[in-house]
C-alpha cells in the first residue's frame, strides 16, 4: 500500500522495516518445513504443561480443547499452504512495476468515493471499470486448498495452529498484526503494510455480501488503531463490484493467507451460498492469494456445484481429515495426550486400559467429543476430590457430557450400519458423516418425493 495513496493510515507503529533492492514481502517470513518438521510444529502448538501440585488449572482446561495430534495429513497441508504463500508473495514484488501498478489501481479503487447510485451513466461506467481494477497479472495461479473434515475433527485447531505458524515472528502492537515496509528503490520511496494471515468466518446467509463484509471487519481488527477501512456502499452495487471488491482488499494489504472457516453443510449449500463458492475461486484466480477453506463433509457438497470454484478452490483435490479408528496409533496418541492434560491428579500417569476402548465406542473416534467426555469427568472428580478413574464414574458423566451430540452420534451409527438418509436428516447431520458416504447417498435424494424438483416448486 503506497502511503501517498492511503490518508487513512494516520499513526504509524514503531516497527517500520526499511528494505532496498529486495521483495520486502518475503523478509520475515517463515522457512517452508518438511513433513517431519511440520509434524513437529504443529504437536508444539498450544502444547500443555502438566500441573504440578496435581491440581488442574484453568490454563491446562483450557489447552485441553487446543489439543492436536497431528497426522502426515496434517503436516502436508502446513507445507503446501508455506510453499503457496511463498510463491505467492514472490510473484507479487512491488520493485515489480506491473505490480506496483495493480497495487495503486486496488488502491484508489478502495478509496474511491460512492457516486450517486441514481446517475444512468455512472453505474454502467463503475461496472466496466472493475475488470480493469482487479485484472489478473500473468504471474498469477490459483491457490487454493479445501480441508475436508467433519465436526469436532480438529479443523478449528488446525487453523489456529497455521495461522500461528504463518504469523511467526510478526511483531504486534496495540492489537495490530500488520507489518510496515518503506521500500527504497532508486529515487523511488513507498511504504506498503502487510497482514500475513487473515481469518474469516463464511457468512450466516451464504451472502457474498456477508462475506465482504466478514472479511472488512477482519482487516480493521488486523490493522488496530493505526488504520481504518470505511464501509464504501459502492462495493454492493452489484456482484462485480463485491468480487473487485475482495480482490482489491486483499491486493492493498498485501495479504498472504486467506482463511475461510465455519463453513458448515447449511450455510454453504443453499443458492445464496454458489456464489460466494464462486467469488472465493475468483479471488486466487484473479490475486494468486492461497486461499484455505475449512468445510464439513456436507458443506462441500455445495462446492461440489461449483465447477470453475473446484478447480481454483481445491485443484488438487479436497485434503481429508477423517474420524480417528478403533485402535489406531492416531487414536491412542490422542487419548494419551487428552488424559495428560485433563487428569494430572490422577495417580496413574498413563491411561487406564479399557479408557480407550470406552472412549472410542462413546465418541466413535472423533477427538473434539473425546475431550467434551473428559473434560467433564475432570471438572466432576475435582469436585468430588477423586484422584482414580473409575470406568463407572466415567461412563455416567460421559454420557451427560455428550447427551447434546445424541442426534448426530445416532445417525453416525446410522451411516456405519448403511441405513438411509432423508434429505432432511442429510441436512441436519451433513457435518458430522463422511464425504464418501454423502455423495454416494444424496444423488438417489436429489429428485426424490423427499426434496420437491424446480417444476414442482414453479407449478406451486
């Protein structure tokens, strides 16, 4: 961002980094890791600190819901997003004259002011001028990646810990997560900021609207005190505009990582929601920005729809990330690292046998209700002064702890046993089954009596 072309940036943080002769965007960043390296990044993340007077703080209860036993899947989905965020950051030097170009014209189309909505001749002139503002640069490919993975299978956790890893080293200040350079080239002086990560929440709606305005507020919070975006309602006029709208913000802050999570099956599979499918494929196909999206099974049966979105969304292929098996390594690595955290106070240090079998055939290997389980009975034997696992005690509170997750737990026995789905019941429980099981079903329910067809939906 040129700091001739951008008033709104008024204070200015301590940590300016001055670069000559070299792409400022790569400086500071983290090295690309290997698949062992990642391995070990991600188990480090949020990792706990047992108690040591054998009391459970609030710190490690805490910690025990960021727990996560990272997978080869895991750690190859933090060196291919490290490797695109490097690529892209390459391909986008600002000592590059074609860049320093688009990055003026996103520029001065964020801060261009509305004009009136009601002039014929304005509109028209405003539409055909977004393809010239957010045009695509030669150098740029799509880069974008699908993680698969139904609920409470750590997605969350993943994110948090990308994101970490991304934003490593990154000075923050007063609630700002930016970074300033002032480039020096020649006789040339331009500051530009930079947000490595930004995180987004898909919209309630599906609305790509929604989704601007998600993203909107994200970089406000990203750039604190020292800097404000103001809503422009030009950027509604039409769906160009919010699509120039994206590209052209995320050009300005020089933004390394899109995040895009929550997308569950609901909000990402009606009308409103093929369109922001859509637009996030625009965005790396037009920006060459890596964007990573977190969707449930169910939810990307949405993009599924979306036949330009899944080749710039997922070109690759979706990354999947799958309940854990019935006495998998994975599986007794995840219980051991939960009973550390939640049961210090025990006596034993290591799990009881029959915890892993229990733990398995009450959560069906899904590591998020594993720690719902145990966190309960932890809370419940403090109070009660236990310092013993009692399979009894554990299986009663257990099973109140879980009882909200009853309906889904259901239908995953339901899917297990390869009974039908209507496609109500796919709706309601399209984030907790697998893929492979969902769209092997849901063709049969498409035009079923179940899910009323276009004609009869226009005869009525």
């Amino acid at each position: 961002m040129a700091k001739s072309n951008n008033a709104n940036l008024g204070k200015t943080p301590a940590s300016l980094t001055v670069v000559s002769g070299e792409n400022p965007f790569l400086k500071g960043l983290p090295k690309i890791p290997t698949v062992d390296e990642a391995r070990s990044i991600l188990l480090s993340y949020g990792k706990p600190v047992p108690s040591s007077d054998g009391q459970l703080p609030a710190k490690n209860s805490e910690l025990a819901a960021r727990l996560l036993i990272p997978t080869d899947t895991h750690a190859r989905i933090l060196v291919d997003i490290m490797e695109s965020v490097w690529a892209s950051y390459e391909a986008r030097n600002p000592l590059n004259p074609e860049y320093r170009a688009r990055a003026i014209n996103a520029n001065a189309f964020v801060r261009e002011r509305p004009r009136n909505p009601a002039d014929p001749e304005s509109r028209p002139k405003q539409i055909l001028s977004v393809p010239k503002k957010s045009q695509k640069s030669e150098h740029d490919l799509p880069r974008g990646y699908i993680v698969c993975a139904p609920a409470q299978c750590g997605r969350m956790k993943l994110a948090d810990a990308i994101q970490a890893y991304v934003d490593k080293g990154a000075k923050k200040e007063s609630g700002a997560t930016f970074e300033q350079f002032l480039i020096k080239d020649g006789e040339y002086r331009s500051q530009y900021i930079r947000i490595r990560t930004l995180r987004v929440a898909w919209p309630l709606d599906g609305r790509l609207k929604s989704l601007l305005y998600n993203m909107f507020c994200a970089i406000n919070a990203a750039l604190g005190p020292y800097a404000k975006l103001e809503w422009n309602t030009r950027y509604c006029a039409s769906e160009l505009h919010i699509e120039a709208a994206l590209c052209a913000h995320g050009v300005v802050i020089n933004l390394g990582l899109l995040i895009v999570e929550k997308i569950d099956t609901h909000e990402a599979t009606s009308e409103r929601a093929m369109k922001t499918w859509s637009a996030l494929g625009r965005f790396t196909r037009t920006t060459g920005i890596p964007v990573l999206c977190f969707a449930t099974p169910g939810a990307l049966t949405g993009l599924a729809r979306q036949s330009s979105a899944i080749g710039s969304l997922c070109p690759t292929g979706p990354r999947y990330i799958r309940p854990l098996e019935h006495g998998s390594n994975d599986w007794k690595a995840v219980v051991n690292a939960i009973h550390a955290v939640c049961f210090p106070f025990v006596k034993a240090q290591r799990p009881p046998l029959w915890l892993y079998d229990v733990l398995w055939s009450m959560t069906f290997g899904y590591p998020g209700l594993a720690v719902c389980a145990c966190r309960a009975v932890s809370e419940d034997m403090r109070s009660k002064g236990f310092t013993q696992l009692e399979q009894n005690h554990f299986c009663e509170v257990a099973v109140q702890a879980l009882s909200v997750y009853i309906p889904h737990l259901r239908a995953i026995v339901q899917m297990r046993e390869g009974n039908n789905f209507t496609f109500s019941s796919m709706l309601r429980h399209g984030d907790w089954l697998t893929f492979e099981f969902i769209v092997k079903v849901l063709p049969s329910l498409e035009y079923s009596p179940l899910m009323p067809s276009p004609e009869s939906l226009k005869a009525s």
